[in-house]
C-alpha cells in the first residue's frame, strides 16, 4: 500500500508514520515529490491490513492506497512521474531518446576501441560490452572476463562514453560494479534473485533484460527485488521473448512498450538486435521502437561483423550503425523528441 503525506506535512510528521510502520515489521520506501511525500508499504498484507485504519488517522497522512498490483514500488501507483535514470553523463527516461551501442563480446583491445570511436562519432551517448558472456555451447567463446573490463574501461577514458556489461551472479556483480557504470542483467538471468538482490544493494544504474518466456508481469516482479532494496535507477529492456516465427531469432514484442509505460515508472529501452537475429532487421525495427515511445535502444555494432566471435549476424557494421542514428534523429524530431 502506499501512504500520501498531505501537502504541508512535516518532516516529524513522516517520520512518525515511517517509524509506526517499521515498528509492524514492514518495509517503507519513501518517494519525495514535488508537491508531497508518499510512503510506499510493502511487507505482509494481514500486517498492512490491520495497521491501515491507525495510519489513516496518523497525523499529516492524507490517505491510505492499497496497491492492487502484485508489483508495488514499480507501479505508476506509487510513482506517478517517468523515473530518469542517470548513467555517468548520460541519462535514460525523458524527452530524449538514449542509445547504447557496441559489440556483443568484448573480443582484443584493437575491436572495443575501435567500435567505441565509430560509435561516438555516430552520436551513441553509451557504450556496450560482453566481458562475461552467457552461452548456448560451452565450447563457445565465453568473453575476455576481467581483461575485458579493463578494455571496456580504457574505451570509456578515450572516449568518454559510459560503459554497460553484464554481471551473471554474485561473484561477478562484485568484479563488474568496480569496471562499469551500468549493470546489466541478461535475459537468461532475469529470475536470479540473489543477481537482483546484489544489484540492487550494489546502487549502480542496473539494465533489466526481459527473460525470453517472461510475462511482462515477471519482468515487472523480477525488478521489484532490485528497488526493494533501495535501488531506483532500474532500466526495463525488451529484447524478444519466443515465439513461432522462424525468420527471426526472436519476436521483438514492441506492443511491450507503451504497456509497461502505462504500468510503471520506469524507463523502457529495446533491443532490436537479439530481437530480430539478423542485422537487415535492426534498423526497421529500432526505428519502430522510437516510435512506440521507448526511451533508448541497445543496438548490436561491430567493426566486422563477419569475424565477430558471438552475434555477428545480428550486428550493424560502423556505416550501418551510422545510417540508423541518421534516420533515428528525424524520426525522434518528428514525435517531439531528441537523439
């Protein structure tokens, strides 16, 4: 349940009510707006059940809103206002639209500069990067692991570029969250909730991938446990979930956007690379996802996609990837939006 302070409660009076609440043994989250203070509940609902009546009495409490949804502080009912996610210099949520772009596996020194330059000087405000990577084969390339962190960071020094890779459990998320700027949870990861627990306790911007079965109810649950924590500055990625189509790796399913728009306050990116498979269809569909009103895209981009150790069907080459974000910024213009 959430509680709405009224406009001109006091400090005192919040705390009071955060106090009584914690005191039942229930967790409080406390979001602070423009025009008042809300606390959001969360914890065992027989306990939130018998303390409502008290805390609608409770000074300076304007209300008492049970949520409905099983997803709480997630919800719009929570937080009615977009979340902006800050990201180094960069930002996802607003009026602008944010990129993320790179090769899928950090691959030798010589690959991940030169993708870094080719993709700032396209105009990506982040860079991506595989150094723990998560494989169908064992026998498949697995990443550069703490070698690649380290080329991800020089990337970062030379080009200014936040930097965004995945951590695929505790003992990594601890290795990662020294490295990078955003931390990424992979699709095959999405229900790891020790992952989710850490990555929220480690407060650095954490990229959410949706699982490839995952409802978007599962999705929305799965980052409940990072802002349970404490953690805010939560990005949803939809990245393609299965289906029957067999022209695709997977069915970017962009109806997502506006859903989970209308469902939370989170940002909202997609990933039209792992959702198409295939780099013709990259473009198309990044251009579809803008118009949808996603708040970033996560794009596929390698020096020579022919010779990438994983992902190279999928991925645009510097030219490719320089088309797109030239096509990007008349669309983002056109729906009142930036590039």
């Amino acid at each position: 349940m959430i509680i709405v302070m009224e406009s001109g409660a006091s400090e005192g009076q919040v705390q009071a009510v955060v106090e009584k609440v914690q005191a039942a043994g229930l967790n409080t989250h406390i979001s602070v707006g423009v025009a008042r203070t809300v606390i959001g509940v969360v914890g065992d609902d027989r306990t939130k059940e018998m303390l409502r009546e008290s805390l609608e009495v409770a000074p300076g409490v304007e209300r008492v809103v049970p949520i409905l949804q099983p997803f709480k502080l997630v919800s719009r009912e929570f937080i009615p206002h977009d979340t902006v996610v800050t990201v180094g210099s960069q930002t996802i949520g607003g009026a602008k639209v944010a990129v993320i772009a790179g090769p899928c596996s950090v691959e030798s020194r010589e690959q991940i500069l030169a993708t870094a330059d080719a993709v700032k000087a396209a105009g990506a405000g982040l860079l991506r990067g595989g150094a723990f990577k998560p494989r169908t084969s064992p026998y498949s390339f697995q990443g550069l692991e703490e070698e690649g962190l380290r080329l991800l960071a020089e990337a970062r020094e030379r080009t200014g570029l936040p930097i965004v890779t995945e951590a695929m459990d505790a003992a990594q998320l601890e290795l990662v969250a020294r490295y990078a700027d955003m931390i990424q949870i992979g699709a095959r990861n999405m229900q790891n909730y020790p992952l989710l627990r850490g990555a929220g306790r480690s407060r650095l911007p954490v990229m959410l991938k949706r699982g490839v079965s995952a409802t978007l109810e599962e999705l929305l649950l799965a980052a409940e446990y990072i802002l349970n924590e404490g953690n805010y500055q939560v990005v949803l990625c939809e990245r393609g979930i299965r289906g029957f189509n067999a022209h695709t790796r997977y069915t970017l399913d962009l109806s997502a956007v506006p859903v989970l728009k209308r469902l939370t306050h989170l940002p909202v990116i997609v990933d039209p690379s792992h959702g198409t498979g295939k780099w013709r269809y990259v473009a198309p569909m990044a251009r579809a996802a803008v118009a949808a009103g996603a708040d970033g895209l996560l794009v596929e981009v390698h020096p020579n996609p022919a010779a990438a150790l994983s992902d190279g069907p999928q991925s645009l080459n510097p030219d490719n990837f320089a088309d797109l974000m030239a096509s990007l910024r008349l669309l983002a213009q056109a729906i009142g939006r930036a590039i």
